[in-house]
C-alpha cells in the first residue's frame, strides 16, 4: 500500500479503465474513452461513497438502457472469480459499484438481480447490494439465501450471513431483524460448522451484532452451540460473544467458564498521576487476591469514563488479560492508556474515571482529570 493511501483510492482511473476495457470486450459498442474520461475527470475531490456512486450511475448512463441487457453485459464481463478463502487486493472494490447498479436499477428485476449478486459476490462481496432485496423481498430472498447456505462457493455462503447482519457497517440496518432475530439465526445455524474462517467470522459478527439488541436470544443459540463438538463452532461462541463480555452478560460469561461473582478483592489501585495530558498515557496498577479455596477463570478488563461534550462521563470497556487465579493467589497487574489524539475519538478535558473490571462487574474505580 503506498503512503498516504486513502480507502477512496481502491477507486482511480486504472480501475475505470480496466472495467470499461472488460465492459468493451463483452459489448463492442461500449464507449470506452466516454466513459473513462467522464469518470476519472470527476474523481478527485470525491469521497469513497461518492466515486462508487459515480462509477454506478455512469454504468446506468453508458451501458443499454435497459436493465436486463445492461446487467448482463456487467455480468459477462466480469472477471475470474476469487481462488482464495479470503478478500484480498483492493482492485476488487470496483465490483462494489457493480453490485451497487444491480441494487438501484435492478430492484424490479429480481430473479436476474439475484443472478447478477450471486456472480459478483464470487468477486467482491455483494453484502450491501442485497439488503435492499431482503427488504422489499423480505421471504424469497430468506428463502433464496437458505439455498444459498449451503453453495459451494465460500463467498456465496459468507454473503448469507453478512448481507443480514441487522448492523452491518456503511451500510443502512435491518430493523426488521434488529426487532425479530429468529430469520437470521435460522440462517446463520447452518454456518455454524463452516469449515472456512471466512465464513464463520462472519457469523460471529452477525451474532455479535445481534447480541447489541437481542443478548438473550444469542446466549440461547450459543448455548445449545456449545453442544455440538467442532472446533470452528466452538470457536465462533467465543468471537461471538464479545460485546456481551464486555456488558458483563453473566450467562455469557458462564458460557465462556468465567463465573459471575468471583471471590477475590482488588487492591492497591493506583494511577501513576492524578492528571493526564493530551497526547499522554494514563499509567494504572492493581492487585488481584483471591479469597475462593478454588482456582477461578478471570477475564479482567478495565473501564475509561469519558467526559463528553455535554458534560456527562461515558463509559469505555477495554481488553486487559484472562488469567486463572489459584486459592490465595495474588495477581499484580499495570497498564497504561494512550490518550494521543486519534480519529475515531475526540477528548474533552475534564474529570474522567478508571475502573477495573472482572467477569463483567467493575470492582474499583478512581478519578483523574484529563488537561
């Protein structure tokens, strides 16, 4: 990747030209110097979602105006399909505004649209295109992509359980399945022994999001999952389950072997300085006693309390360690956090608050001022 690589480069005018020369040799008649030019004189200033959107509608504008004939000729002219179990390369992004065009022009047309998805997700990954079909089609396309759960094609099954994640990112949500889960998850039991980890990440993801609304729902699936004696099923309970950890679900945390209410005391909490400065690392310390006469599987996490900008403090759950913790045992732990400007948080100063957190209950807290 070279420097200063933005993600609204995966669409530049190598791959514009690449798609209109692909689009020629399928269709002759295709304008290919019109709409290459058309496009990459535009690129520049735009953003990611405005190139792809670009590229999509000029599809509509260069290609026959008709949709069948158009969708067809994206489809014959589409390359080879991936050869690996993963995404790679950022080349195939321009399949997305491909899918995209069968999403906005497509939706009157949906056997063939569905035709179109099912080729071009072998390419890329057709997981927003779809969701306006499962929306206006809410039981055929469930009906379609039961089918589909079981293709051969490992993208064609990855498509099945991202393409109804109810929360899917840069893309518009589910609520149908954000209210009622059960048509996902009916879908996502038969990946739950996907032998590719591809596939069944995704199905983690789906249940992670799912868990945001519908936490018991998920703890009752990943229950009876935990039954089934695959590795990659089992491996799906844990990545699944995330967010409930981090919520401190206790039935969640059972699941996992971390039992609520552990017998301990945490002691000595110190912060290194009471005031912390931008771009500074808060340093902390604790110790961890054990007062069960067992040994105690604990997943020890610890809390930031963000000032907001309305004042109010917002609570940040951060990964620390999973430890097991013998009868008498003391466990002495330190961390620091960074607190260096990043883009995906703004800092306010003010008070803020640490707190220590184990299976999902936090035990001590302190304050300090961010400057």
């Amino acid at each position: 990747m070279q420097e200063g690589f933005q993600l609204r480069d995966v669409f530049n005018p190598a791959v514009v030209n690449q798609l209109a020369e692909a689009i020629h040799q399928t269709w002759p008649e295709f304008d290919t110097a019109g709409f290459s030019g058309d496009i990459n004189a535009q690129l520049a200033p735009l953003n990611f979602g405005a190139r792809n959107n670009l590229i999509r509608d000029k599809l509509w504008e260069y290609l026959p105006n008709h949709f069948p004939t158009a969708v067809q000729i994206l489809i014959d002219s589409l390359g080879p399909e991936l050869v690996v179990e993963e995404l790679t390369g950022f080349d195939g992004f321009i399949v997305m505004s491909q899918c995209d065009f069968v999403a906005k022009y497509g939706l009157e047309y949906y056997d063939l649209s569905m035709k179109a998805l099912y080729e071009m997700t072998k390419r890329f990954s057709a997981e927003g295109a779809i969701r306006p079909f499962i929306k206006t089609y809410p039981d055929r396309t469930l009906e379609l992509l039961e089918t589909w759960s079981h293709d051969p094609n490992c993208h064609v099954r990855r498509l099945v359980s991202e393409g109804t994640r109810p929360r899917l990112p840069l893309a518009p949500r589910l609520p149908q399945f954000i209210k009622d889960p059960r048509p996902v998850l009916k879908l996502l039991d038969h990946l739950k022994a996907d032998p590719v980890l591809l596939v069944r990440r995704s199905v983690a993801n789906n249940l992670n999001d799912i868990a945001k609304d519908n936490p018991d729902q998920v703890v009752t699936t990943l229950r009876d999952w935990q039954k089934i004696p695959d590795q990659g099923t089992q491996w799906i309970i844990g990545h699944a389950s995330r967010t409930l950890i981090k919520q401190g679900h206790p039935e969640a945390l059972a699941l996992l072997g971390y039992p609520a209410g552990p017998a301990l005391q945490v002691q000595n909490l110190k912060l290194e300085k009471p005031v912390v400065h931008m771009g500074e690392h808060l340093h902390f310390s604790f110790d961890v006693r054990s007062e069960a006469d067992q040994s105690q599987n604990l997943m020890i996490d610890y809390v930031v309390y963000f000032m907001k900008a309305n004042g109010k403090l917002a609570p940040k759950v951060f990964k620390l360690a999973k430890k097991k913790l013998e009868p008498g045992e003391t466990l002495s732990l330190t961390k620091k956090h960074s607190f260096k400007p990043i883009s995906t948080r703004v800092y306010y100063p003010g008070q803020h608050r640490l707190g220590i957190q184990i299976n999902g209950q936090v035990l001590v807290e302190a304050d300090f001022r961010l400057n």
